[in-house]
C-alpha cells in the first residue's frame, strides 16, 4: 500500500509544477509527448514513429514519473501513457503502483502493459511470484500482439515457468521472437545453441545468434561474446582486445557482469597487461548497489568457472574482499576458505585462519561449523574439531552435532559414547533433527557401551516422530515400521486377555 501511495504522491507533486511550467506553455498532446520520451519501450510497437525508445536501464524516473502523472492528470492521455507512467513506477523502485498502473493499461487491452504485468509476476518484483498468472499474461500479450512476448513464452517453456518443459515449444517461440528482431530471443537462441540446451550443440549457430542479437547492442549477447574471446570457447580464438570492446559495449547498455570480467582481465596472469589501478576500478564499479551475497555470487563464478566465466582465483579474491568490506562473516569465510585452497593469493600463511576468525567474530555462531566442516573435508580433523568445540561453546547445534559424531565414531578423538550421547541430546534440545535421529537409533537398537539406551521401542518411536517433525525423512519408515509392530503386539495381548476370559 505505502509503494501505490507513492505513485499518488508522485502525481500530486507533478500538478503543480506542470502547471507552472509545461501546462502554461502547452497542453496535453505535449504532455503525453513528453512521457513518450521519457519511456517509450523500444518494444512497444504502438509507441508513434517519431519517438526514440528508452531501454528501461536508461529511464530517468524521477523526470519520466513527473512528466507521465501530469500527462495522466489531462484526462486525455491513452492507455500507451498509463503504460510509460508504469515503466516509471518501476525503474523508480515504485513496484506496486508499477503494478497498477500497468494493470490500468493492461484491462484496456495495450499489449506492452499485459507483457510488464507477466515480467513483474514472473519475477516478484514488488508482488508475490506467480509463474502460473505471468504465463497467462504473456500468452495475452501475444495475442495481443506484443512480439517480445513470444520471448517470454519461450523463456517459460525452456524454463518449466508456469508451464511444463517443452524445449520443441520453446525453441518455436524463441525462432519467432528472432525472426522479428527481439534481442533476448536471439541471444537465448545462442545459449541454447552453444550450450547444447534443448537443442543439439552447435557453436558456430549459436555464435551466429549471439552475433545477432550483439549488433542489437543486447547486454548479455555482448556479455556472452565477451567471454568467448576472453576465453577462447565456443569456436572462437582468444582476442583480448575484441573482448574488452565487447565488455565495454555491455558496460555502456548497464551490464555489472561485464564490469567485473573487465576487473578480470586486468589482474595478473591475464590477456591485458595488468593494472592494479583499473581492475580496483572496474571491480569497485561492479559491485556498487549489491549486497554481500550478491558479490559472493559472482565470486562463485569466478571460482568455479560458472556460466561461461573463466575461473579465476583472483576475480574470486578481488570480489570476496569487496563482499566483507560491506559487514557479515560471509565474505571473510570465502576468503578464508579459498586463501587456504589458493596459498598464493596471500603470501601469510596465516591468512586462512584470520579470515575465519573476523567470520566467526560477526557473530553468525554457524561459521564455526562451517569452517569446521572445511577443514574437514581437507583433512584436518584436529582444526575442525577446534572449531567445532567453539561452535558447540556458543551452542550452535550444528557444531554440537559435528562434535557429537566426532565422539561417537571417534574422529580426531577417542570414542566416548557417553559424551556423543550428551551432546545428542544437547542438540536435540535445540531442535537438531538429526540429533534426534541418532538417539532414536540407540533406543531401537540398543547400545552395548550405555546402559541408558537399552532397546526401547516406546521411547525409540516417540523419538523417531520428533526427528520427522524435524524434518529427517530417513525417520519415517521407522515411525511406520514400529508403530505396526506396537500396534500388532497390543491387538494380541488384547486377543490373549479375551481368550482368558
């Protein structure tokens, strides 16, 4: 309510100032003519001839939102206005009276506003998800005859959005979309075609469509090429050059992804000579308006080479220090964890240790677990009991539950059964599933080391129920077996006192 309040706001601001200045010197055909500029879809095929289209990357709200309230307020504006004081809304932030005021257009019948509704709808932007009403949208945008729309649909189709999978359907609607120029059904046409995605794998196609949709100046298709010449995948041969170009194209057309991989290129042991001075600038540019774990995201990208990025540790590096220089423990365990598997990032051997240190310090008791479990998992069960013992020390269930299956099985420790059962039922207490699971274990099969545990299948159901509740689905065959064999032997000492009798 307080964002549809916001439009209204907006609206009672712009009166007066039209009618100081573009009221008294015009009337509504300028007005309207002037949202027109301000918002016009390069998409919206009823948008008049004359007007230059706004991608909505570029949309000056603060100027569109004046401009279209006023235009609105005439009286006499067409549904195409309702449509671009939308558009406003939404580049402003204003999702939900984004939402009306595309939905006003939408009822009237003007495609681009039935297709806004579905991108809302499709993302929860603003409104509740809802893949199911963002097809159905889509799908009367098109018949409507939003061509960009034919992308969304294939989009949904490859996607499993409110529909079932149907790559056939998918690439229909995509061919279609291309076939009229849409950008994003060209470039999606070069995902799928290199990526063997629903089609079979073919570089030089894909290429093609991603060559096409590039010369449309779409971001991704740029981003993708980018990549591919930074790379050297998909067919093409490594160009340094052609692929900063490329990258800087996407930076002009709003691309933060492509502003990172230009940090990349100028660290060291890449294409471009290296430049600490420009990859600290085109990283710090990435990474303005994201939140921690968004940065992370793209130093996962980095790391492990995801969506066509190439891996590299130090865009990993340069983007985790980013991450915990915004606050939270998240950024420093990244750090942490990756200066171990990458000593040559930090020449202190101590480095490792002091980045987990500041992540648990934040005070998230679970990245004692965390970091617990990495060492783990590279071996050093001294380390991992270390910070599973803190952990436990600050009662964080998962590092009491590591700590009891270290006792129990005698990990890094003799085994003392008496402590794990402890421990146990110390995690249990605070609501530790698989805790709960272990002690119901003991109660169904006994325990030759504890004599609290003997075979109970009273108390080794009551436990097994809680472990369901908790959410242990290996728990259940266990809830279903007893119970029929509790079951079973009441029914029969019933049938034995009846036969006495």
């Amino acid at each position: 309510m307080r964002q549809y309040l916001s439009g209204l706001v907006a609206l009672c601001v712009a009166l007066p100032l039209a009618h100081g200045s573009a009221l008294a010197a015009g009337n509504a055909a300028e007005l309207i003519a002037q949202c027109d500029v301000l918002t016009g879809s390069p998409y919206d095929e009823l948008l008049p001839e004359d007007f230059s289209p706004v991608p909505f990357a570029f949309i000056d709200a603060d100027a569109a939102n004046l401009a279209c309230a006023a235009a609105a307020a005439t009286g006499e504006a067409p549904l195409r206005t309702q449509y671009g004081w939308g558009r406003a809304l939404d580049a402003a932030g204003d999702f939900v009276g984004a939402y009306n005021a595309y939905r006003i257009a939408a009822d009237g019948g003007y495609p681009m506003a039935m297709r806004a509704l579905g991108v809302l709808l499709a993302e929860g932007t603003g409104v509740a998800e809802a893949d199911a009403a963002a097809f159905d949208w889509f799908q009367r945008a098109a018949a409507a005859g939003s061509v960009v729309a034919l992308s969304d649909l294939g989009y949904a189709y490859a996607n499993g959005e409110g529909v079932e999978v149907d790559d056939a359907v998918a690439l229909d609607y995509f061919e279609r979309a291309a076939a009229a120029g849409i950008d994003s059904a060209l470039t999606y046409l070069g995902y799928m075609y290199t990526g063997g995605i629903g089609v079979g794998r073919d570089d030089a196609k894909g290429v093609a469509y991603y060559e096409a949709a590039a010369d449309l100046e779409d971001a991704e298709a740029l981003l993708a090429l980018g990549l591919m010449h930074y790379s050297g995948t998909s067919g093409l041969a490594v160009d340094s050059d052609l692929a900063r170009s490329l990258l800087q194209r996407a930076v002009d057309q709003g691309s933060t992804d492509a502003m990172e991989v230009l940090g990349a290129m100028y660290l060291p042991s890449r294409g471009l000579e290296p430049d600490a001075d420009l990859a600290a600038f085109w990283f710090d540019r990435a990474v303005e308006g994201r939140d921690a774990y968004q940065i992370i995201e793209s130093g996962n990208r980095f790391e492990y080479a995801n969506a066509g990025y190439p891996r590299d540790e130090y865009a990993a590096a340069e983007l985790y220090r980013r991450a915990a220089a915004l606050g939270g423990g998240e950024g420093y365990y990244q750090l942490g964890r990756m200066l171990y598997d990458y000593p040559q990032l930090d020449p202190d051997p101590f480095a490792s240790e002091g980045y987990f240190e500041r992540a648990f310090q934040f005070g998230d008791l679970s990245y004692a677990y965390q970091v617990g479990t990495f060492y783990e998992t590279v071996g050093l069960r001294d380390e991992a009991l270390r910070w599973y013992e803190r952990g436990a020390g600050a009662g964080d269930v998962g590092a009491i539950l590591r700590l009891a299956l270290s006792y129990h099985f005698g990990l890094a420790v003799d085994a003392q059964p008496a402590k794990a059962a402890g421990l146990y039922e110390q995690a249990a207490v605070l609501g530790g599933g698989e805790a709960m699971l272990h002690i119901a274990y003991d109660y169904y099969f006994g325990t030759d080391e504890l004599d609290d545990y003997e075979p109970d299948l009273e108390m080794a159901l009551s436990w097994f129920k809680r472990a369901e509740a908790a959410g242990q689905t290996d728990a259940v065959r266990y809830v279903e077996v007893i119970s029929s064999a509790l079951y079973g032997f009441t029914e029969q000492r019933r049938a034995d006192k009846t036969q006495l009798n």
